[in-house]
C-alpha cells in the first residue's frame, strides 16, 4: 500500500506543480500590463501560489478571469 501512495504522491505532485506554473506564468503576463490596485492583487496572488495547494490554486485561477 504504501508504494501506490507513493506513487500517487508522485503524480498529485508533479499535477500541483504544473497548475502552479502555468498560474504564475497567467498572473506575470496580466501583471505587465496591470496598474494601481490590480498589480497589488497579482503580486498577493503570487506570493500565495508559493504556499497554495490544489484547491487554492483553483481559486486564485477564477479570481484572476474575474478581474
């Protein structure tokens, strides 16, 4: 058992680490262009993503298709 957790581990993993990506890759593009308040919010929502797990992640992604 403890070696399909591993595994399973593994690929959780490495699936954060792409969604975490491709987020920061999102928030550096809209924070180039970004002004006052709204460049605020991308840099917290950056720092976030550092901590954030999967479901955090989600929620920064819908926050940044609001804005």
């Amino acid at each position: 058992m403890n070696i399909l957790k591993e595994i399973a581990k593994f690929f959780i993993g490495k699936t954060l680490s792409e969604k975490r990506e491709e987020t920061k890759a999102k928030l550096n593009e809209k924070l180039k262009t970004a002004t006052g308040s709204e460049a605020i919010k991308y840099a917290v929502c950056l720092q976030l993503i550092e901590e954030a797990d999967g479901k955090v992640i989600e929620a920064i992604n819908k926050f940044i298709d609001k804005i």
